[in-house]
C-alpha cells in the first residue's frame, strides 16, 4: 500500500480520539453538579473538536483539533446559606446536562468499539496474508 | 507485472484493491463522529477493470473513488452511516479472505507442479 495511513494508524488514532472525547465526558459528570462563588469561576463543560485527517484519495483518519470551554453560563442558584454564596446569597453550578452527556458517553463507547473490530479484523486479514502458501 | 499476471491471474490485482479498500472503510468508520465527514468508497468492478488494463492499484482508486449516498442526511454534515459501512467492512473483509484462498490454491498448485510429487 502507498499511503503512509495504514489500518492500524487509522483505527489507533480514531481509537485516540474517542478516548479524549470520553476523558472529557468523565471531567464533565465528575463536575456536574459542582458549585462556584462567582458565574466566572464555575466548572464549564469541556468539549473536544474533531478534524478529519486525510492522507491520499479517500484515505483519512481522525484527530482532536481543540478542546473548547461550553459557552452555556453556570447556572445561578439561591443558597444563602451555602459557604461559597456570594452577597446576594447566589451559588452558580457547572452547566453540565448529564443526560446529554450519558448519551454522549455511550455514543464515544459504541464508536471505540467499531475501531477496536475494525483493527481486530486488519489484524488477522494481515496475519493470514503473511501465512499465504503456506 | 506480467509474470505476476500470469501466475495469479486477477487475484493479485483483486487483492490490491481489496486492501485499498479495507483502508477507505476504516476511514469511514473512524470519521464516524466528526462533523461534516463525507463517507467515500470506491466502485470495486470499474477498479479492477483498470488495474487489469494495466494500470497501477493507486490509480485504479484514485478513479473510481466517490461519495457514497447517505440514506437520511443529518444536522452534522456526516454522511456516515455506521450500518452501511460495518456491512461493507464485513463483506470486503470476506472478499478479502476469499481472494486470500484463491491465492492459495494457485501457490499450491505451483508447488506442487515445482516438487513433482
């Protein structure tokens, strides 16, 4: 094969790329919920950016370009008598939705499985080529 | 390349394709999730008509590849569709076995042409 990508890379940096996608999501649930003194301060939610890589006709694979901060804002919530009120009494919590985030989650699992298959089956189309007339 | 034709008739070509294609599916599969990804794939009976008429493996894909025809489009831009594409893998990787064994039995004979047994 003349291209440089081959399965391997393919499904190893797709592979990559889920796997950040999962770290954020575990950053995310593990703040949701989380309470800040000020709407700056608040836990924002993390978000990964794909970007095709292509390499040859057809031939591409994917890799994380960025990570962006959520614009949504913190949720403001009146406790006055939580320690990190502010002088209104206002706590702002993480904008964290954990049911999107849950889905977010299986979707990323689903899509590392299917890399995993693929370079399973690479892997043994590779091996049985090697073992050819034998 | 005319020995090699000779010897494995369109099965040396087949399996250069085939594996071309193995890596245009993995390509799919692995921009499921990016944005605006167009899902390709190659017309493997035009591919391998060129790469019996002589010319190289590469080539003969770099013809014939196009954007495959999403089912339902979505709000993403992607045109993958996991179902489709896990089919074609399955099926190519199959094809790819096939042409493997066919490959075989060719060696084999020859082999067994060589020793005289």
């Amino acid at each position: 094969m003349s291209s440089p990508l081959s399965v391997f890379d393919i499904a190893g940096r797709a592979m990559s790329a889920q796997m950040v996608r999962l770290n954020t999501t575990a950053s995310n649930l593990a703040n949701a919920g989380s309470v800040s003194g000020s709407k700056d301060t608040a836990f924002k939610a993390l978000r990964p950016v794909f970007k095709t890589v292509s390499e040859g006709e057809g031939i591409a694979t994917v890799q994380v370009s960025s990570i962006l901060t959520s614009q949504d804002e913190a949720v403001k919530k009146h406790m006055p008598d939580h320690p990190l009120a502010d002088a209104n009494g206002d706590v702002w919590e993480a904008n964290v939705d954990s049911a999107a985030e849950m889905v977010d989650m299986l979707e990323t699992a689903r899509a590392y499985q299917n890399n995993v298959q693929v370079m399973q089956t690479a892997k043994s189309l590779t091996l049985d080529t090697l073992r050819l007339g034998k | 390349m005319a020995t090699s034709e000779t010897l494995f008739g369109v099965h040396g070509d087949a399996l250069a394709l085939r594996s071309q294609r193995l890596a245009l599916l993995a390509s799919n599969i692995a921009n499921a999730s990016t944005p605006g990804y167009k899902a390709r794939d190659i017309d493997f009976g035009k591919a391998l008509e060129m790469a019996q008429s002589g010319s190289s493996a590469d080539d003969a894909v770099d013809a014939t590849v196009g954007y495959r025809v999403p089912l339902q489009t979505s709000m993403d831009g992607n045109t993958v569709e996991l179902s489709t594409e896990q089919t074609m893998f399955a099926e190519n990787a199959v094809q790819y076995r096939t042409t493997l064994s066919f490959l075989n039995g060719r060696i084999n004979t020859l082999m067994t042409a060589i020793k005289g047994e």
